[in-house]
C-alpha cells in the first residue's frame, strides 16, 4: 500500500472503475494560474509561446515600408489619416543656425571638449584667490579677498560675508517702560537693549 502526500495548492482528484479493477489519481496545481494571453493588469506568469508570438510580430529596428523611408539621416514618412508625408532630418554635425535634432553622439563629443570646473590655460592663470585673465583687448586680474576691509573694492569670500554676520545681532530688541516724569506726568516709551 502506498501513501498519498497531499500538498497545498493541488487539487487531487481519485476516479474508481469498479469494473475495470482500476483508481486513477490526478493531480492539478492550482496554486499558480499561467495566463495563455497577454495582459496589462495581470501579475501572473505566462506562456512561453505567448510571449514568442507577440516578440514574433514586432520589428527588431526601424525598417522602411508602408508610409515609412529611410535614406542617410533622413527619415520620411507618411501621416496617419492625411495625404501628405513629414520628414525629420537629424543632423551631424552641431550649428547655431539648425533647427533639426542632432545625433546623441555628435552633443556626447562636443560635451567631452568642455571642462567640469575652472582650470588654468590660455589667457587664464590662478593662484590661490587670484585669478588673472587675458581679455580682448587688454588684460587683468580678480583678486579675491579673505578677510572685510573698509577700503578695498574686492570681492570678498561668501563665507568671511557668512561669519561676519554671524556675529551680528539679528533684530533690534527693546522693552516698553512706563515713567513718570518729574512733573507728574505717565510717559511710556521704548528702551531699546542691546
């Protein structure tokens, strides 16, 4: 005699033909359900030849055919529910005057001439806060100042203007007195305290 394990998610079905002598077991998993379509909602596996069928209609690359043509860098096609066509032209090469799009690969290489941050080169040299440049026409020199001065026309750091006003009070405080005054008289006014 044999013994049955029976395991959640399985419905298990016995069939007896008595005259036959014979039990048929069968098993069905019920625990998953694999979709046999495709869905948008769904969060269930699905078939494997489902998902080659679909993949099986769809194109690998833009190719030309009905209402579309491609010719260099340049491609035409025809509107949906009109006559005429549209082309799209993408440029190679970068222009100040263009009005097409441009290749990723042709903005990725002028992007990779530029620099990050300020370095010295031509017509520019910098020494700690000193930076001096060559402008048309004549030439000159940014001096940066790291400390407040009553007499320079510098600029100054941020933050030497940061900590000189961190020690600066933020408001002007003062509290109302009531007096009298020699005379008999209720005066009251504010006394500002520093």
């Amino acid at each position: 005699m044999a013994n049955l394990t029976l395991k959640s998610g399985y419905n298990i079905t016995l069939t007896e033909d008595s005259s036959a002598g014979t039990l048929t077991i069968s098993a069905t998993d019920t625990k998953y359900t694999i979709d046999s379509t495709l869905s948008s909602t769904s969060t269930n596996p699905i078939q494997n030849k489902v998902v080659y069928t679909a993949l099986a209609g769809k194109q690998d690359k833009l190719i030309a055919g009905t209402g579309i043509s491609i010719s260099g860098n340049t491609i035409s096609c025809t509107v949906s529910g009109g006559s005429g066509g549209g082309s799209v032209t993408v440029d190679s090469t970068i222009s100040s005057t263009s009005t097409n799009p441009v290749q990723n690969k042709v903005i990725y290489s002028a992007l990779q001439g530029k620099q990050n941050t300020l370095t010295a080169g031509t017509g520019i040299s910098i020494s700690g806060n000193t930076i001096s440049c060559t402008v048309s026409g004549g030439g000159g020199t940014v001096t940066v100042d790291s400390s407040l001065s009553s007499t320079s026309t510098n600029p100054v750091q941020n933050k030497v203007v940061n900590a000189a006003l961190a020690g600066k009070q933020d408001k002007i405080n003062y509290e109302t007195w009531t007096f009298t005054t020699v005379s008999g008289t209720t005066v009251t006014k504010k006394v500002y305290i520093a």
